[in-house]
C-alpha cells in the first residue's frame, strides 16, 4: 500500500498513520472489553456484600464505570479516526500500471484511419462552426440562461443526442446489460462510497440545504444500488447500463477547452456497471473495453487505447483504459471513454458483499463509460464532416434519425 501511495503521488505516511490509529482502535476496544467483564462481576458481588464492604464495593463500582465511559469514548475516538484516515486512502494499484502522470500512459492499440482533409482538398472546421452552421448547438444562449459551459443542443443536435443514447442503450442491452434511469442527485454516503469526495471533491456539485449531491457520473448511483446488501453468488455477474444527467464543476480546467461543447458542466452520459467476484474483475475489465471498442468502431471513429498512468487513476481505480477519438481541429486524440477496475474499494465502503456458500465476502465493482454525449458529438461532427458543411451519420446512427444519411446545413 506504501508502494502504491508512493505511485499515485499521494501521501505515503498516510499508511502509517492508518495503522496506528488501527492500533490505537484495537487496544482501546481489548482495554473497553476488560473493563466492562470487571464492572459485571463487580455488579454481581454488590447484591451479595454489607456494611463497609459493600460501600467499598459501590465506591470502586463508581470508579469502574467512569473509567469504563472514557476507554469506550476512547475507543469511538479511535474508530471514527481510523475510518476518517481509511477513507482518504486510495485503492491498490494494480501491478501492471504505468507509473507516473497524467502524460505517463502506454498506448495498448490504435483503430480506425485519421482522415487527410488536405489530400480531400478542404480545411476541417471545428464542431462548435458546425454545429451552429447545422443548427445544432447554441453555446451563446448556453452561457446567456446559466453560465459559461453551458449550451442548448436544438434541431438535428437534440436528435443526434437521442440517437446516440437508444444506440448506446441498444448496444448495452444486446449485450445484457439491464437499462436503468438512475437518480441525479445522491446522499453523501453514496458520494463518499464511490471515492468522489475524495481528490475529486473540487468537481462536485453540492446542495447545503438538503445535503444531497449532483453526481458526475451514474456510476455513483449504480454503484450505491445495492449498498448495505449481500448478493448470492450465483446472481454474479450482474450488469446495469445507466443513463443520466451528470454535473462537474471543473473546478482544475480553468482556460481548458473553453471552446464548444468538450468540457462543460452538464451532459448526459451512458454508463456500464458491473458486479462481479473479485477473482473475475480483471477478465471483466476486458470485456468492458471490448464494449467501448464495439461501440466507437460502430461510430466509424478513429481512436487509440491509452493503459493510464497511477497519477492519472483516481482514487477509487485500480487500473483504469481510456479510449480516445482523433479530433481533427485539435490534432490529436482527446478521452471519449474509461472504464475502471475498481476491485472491492467501492464494495468495502458502501458494505456490498457477495455469499458464496457459507462464505460472505466482499465483491468487486467495475464501470466503464459508453457514451459521453457532448464530446461523442465533437467526435462524430469532425471526423464524419464533408466540404459543404454537412456531416455524414454513422451507419449505426441512422435506424435512430429517421433513415438520415447526412446532417444539412441550415438556412441563417
């Protein structure tokens, strides 16, 4: 663990302090029961004794049960700062992980051909110029009703954001993930189950008046799902595919991606989510990526698999794949989707445990993003443009638009 704290760049005397605090917990509990077994033999001679004796016995009585309310506020203390200081710890990377930052990761695979506009005879544009000459995204008006980073996606942009989701969703269920529409707003024990009130803290939307928080990503509702829980084994692996709207503040990317519709602080989003037993986490890590693959190779998008570097995982990953599509304008390859292994981090603390015969253990959880609608548009209009401002539909796109084969421009 010192080793892996040492990876993610995180603070590595946090270990020891976890196991001191562990240690001060554990004695305080030993002194507590000892205790408590003497104030109930001494309870038991008080009934039997008379005169002075008994009035000794009271006397110390007195003193036992003082001495046994501070060894259990003794211990509560311990406890509750053991658990404080285990919560702040991030999950154990996996040995296979690039160390290193945000720019340390090893590229596993790349698919698709990057398009040579020049050899086409035409300047690419980027997709906020053609989403306004479609009329498909209005990031003024965006910023005019709530702020910066915001935007309304209105005619063909509205309908490409509902085809992409029942395509999404189709995909997923094909696959046998069951659909959900999960809930937006989560209490904090979801939040802090799931590891994002942690490092990620600073991106998330919190409401003071009802304590209740806008989640990032359904990730964190599907995974509190089935908090406080123990699922038989032979239900294993159960799969969910969510959708929902997501909300980050972004409070790190001051002066990135301030352009169009990349980053912003609301979007929808199609999130897979698996439980499975902890021995089959890795294979089902796998058949994640294979999922998202599926799904950007049915967009027809040039794309490459990044293996993320330990400073780049968040706290709650053992080891995370990112898929990247080429953005033509921006000339180079920029996230559309992740999926993490997230082993039994999330499952130990929201209390979501497997029975496997008479055995009861933690499981493992796992998430992988399928459609993050905003940049999955960026993707499709720069990469599929043509020279008259129009953008050519994915055939998987098309059963969902109508037939439509190429999105117009409209009349100013």
């Amino acid at each position: 663990m010192r080793a892996s704290q040492r990876a993610r760049g995180e603070d590595v005397a946090l270990v020891d302090s976890l196991l001191s605090a562990d240690e001060r917990r554990r004695s305080s509990g030993v002194r507590f029961d000892e205790l408590r077994a003497e104030q109930k033999s001494l309870g038991k001679l008080i009934p039997k004794a008379s005169g002075d004796e008994k009035a000794e016995l009271l006397q110390k009585a007195s003193r036992l049960a003082a001495d046994v309310k501070a060894a259990d506020a003794e211990r509560d203390a311990a406890a509750a700062e053991t658990q404080e200081l285990l919560l702040q710890l991030g999950n154990l990377v996996h040995p296979d992980v690039p160390v290193g930052g945000e720019e340390d990761f090893v590229t596993l695979e790349t698919h698709g051909e990057i398009r040579d506009f020049a050899a086409e005879g035409f300047e690419p544009k980027d997709h906020l110029e053609l989403g306004q000459t479609l009329g498909a995204i209005d990031v003024e008006r965006g910023a005019k009703v709530s702020g910066s980073r915001f935007y309304f996606l209105t005619g063909v942009g509205a309908l490409l954001e509902l085809a992409l989701v029942n395509a999404a969703i189709a995909q997923a269920t094909a696959a046998g993930f069951t659909p959900m529409l999960t809930p937006a707003l989560v209490r904090p024990q979801s939040m802090a189950g799931t590891g994002f009130l942690g490092q990620a803290a600073q991106d998330v939307y919190h409401l003071d008046k009802d304590d209740l928080y806008l989640v990032g990503t359904s990730e964190v509702a599907l995974a509190a799902y089935h908090m406080d829980e123990i699922i038989d084994a032979d239900r294993l692996p159960l799969r969910y595919a969510g959708f929902s709207p997501c909300f980050r503040r972004e409070a790190g990317s001051h002066g990135k991606d301030t352009k169009g519709i990349f980053r912003v602080h609301q979007f929808d989003k199609v999130e897979m989510f698996s439980y499975v037993a902890p021995e089959d986490s890795q294979e089902e890590h796998k058949r994640l990526l294979e999922w998202e693959k599926q799904w950007l190779t049915s967009l027809e998008l040039p794309f490459r698999v990044i293996d993320v570097a330990t400073g780049d995982l968040g706290s709650s990953a053992s080891r995370k794949f990112d898929c990247e599509a080429w953005i033509p304008t921006q000339g180079k390859y920029r996230e559309l989707t992740s999926t993490s292994d997230c082993t039994e981090f999330q499952s130990r603390r929201l209390q979501i445990r497997v029975r496997d015969g008479k055995q009861v253990r933690p499981l493992a959880t796992l998430n992988g993003t399928l459609c993050a609608v905003p940049r999955t548009i960026v993707a499709i209009l720069e990469n599929h443009q043509q020279a008259d401002g129009s953008v050519r539909v994915p055939e998987v796109l098309r059963p969902y638009l109508g037939g439509r084969e190429v999105l117009e421009p409209v009349a100013k």
